[in-house]
C-alpha cells in the first residue's frame, strides 16, 4: 500500500498501520506497528483467522528437512514429517479428493504431537508445537481447491521488486 500523497515514507521505528486490500477493514482489528514488527516473519499473520490462511508447505518440508537432520528421536521424527510433506504433494499431483488426505492428516498430527512432547531436543519440540498451533492452516487448500499448498507462485511474483529493492538500497547513495 502506497503512503498518501506528500507523505514521507516511513522509517523503521516509526508507527504504521495496514488494512486488507480485501475487506478494507482488517486495520480496524489490528493494532499499529512499527516497520519492524509489520515486516516480522509472521506478525501480518496474527490478525488473519487461522481458517483464511494457508500456511506454506514448502517452508515446512524445509524446517522438516532441518528437524530429520538431527540425532535420536528428534531425527527419526522429522524424517516421518518429511516423508509425509512429500506424500502430500504427491497426492495433490494426483488430484485426490480431500477425504482421500485423512490417513495423511492423522499422520502428520501424530507426528507433530510426538515432537512436541519428547523431551531431548528443544528447537523439535518448539517447532512442531508451533506447527501444531497453526493446524487449520495446514489444510486450507483441501476445503478450497484453488489455493495452492506453497506460496511459491507468490513469492516468485514478488522477487523482482524485491530484487530491485535491495538494489536500490545497496547503492552507495542511499540513505541507510
């Protein structure tokens, strides 16, 4: 969303506020942040309901890839995530039916509560506790089929203008 016009852009301890370009009324739930906090990994998020978010397999299969890397337990755990992520897609490929996902649901559910539950590794049990938090949005794309399960076409949308801007700030006569 662009400032107002003769607005001065705002810098990153300043207060900003955003709304949803799709309702025009989420600003009013959400409370002002600084630039900091607006751009954290998933701070927009918090003020989205869980059942209007989807939340992206890609970056999982990377945090399970991390998790199976790992000793004893911990490992064992994350390599069943991982192997069920891949499951996952393989079945969407094959464009089963959402009631088709159930076994696969339950999987990846008992997974996620035996990683938050074993005592060895902390980083896993955090991880899959906060996996666990966001359920619902692991499976929005089951209840409507035309959202993707990765955020992927989005963000390859947005990495030009994200490339352009880091160039812009690289530049030697940039304000930093």
């Amino acid at each position: 969303m662009a400032p107002p016009a003769g607005a001065a852009p705002a810098a990153a301890g300043d207060v900003v506020s955003f709304r949803c370009s799709a309702c025009g009324k989420c600003c009013n739930t959400a409370p002002a942040m600084t630039l900091s906090e607006l751009f954290h990994h998933d701070a927009v998020y918090d003020y989205v309901e869980m059942a209007q978010r989807q939340v992206c397999w890609a970056h999982l299969l990377r945090d399970f890839v991390r998790i199976g890397q790992r000793a004893g337990l911990a490992g064992r755990i994350g390599r069943g995530l991982l192997g069920a992520g891949y499951v996952l897609f393989r079945w969407r490929k094959q464009y089963r039916i959402a009631a088709q996902f159930a076994p696969l649901r339950r999987r990846v559910r008992r997974l996620l509560e035996q990683g938050s539950a074993q005592p060895y590794c902390a980083r896993t049990a955090r991880t899959c506790a906060n996996v666990l938090r966001l359920w619902p949005a692991l499976w929005s794309f089951l209840d409507h089929p035309a959202v993707p399960p990765t955020n992927n076409e989005a963000e390859r949308a947005l990495r030009a203008l994200v490339i352009k801007r880091q160039g812009l700030w690289a530049h030697p006569l940039a304000p930093r």
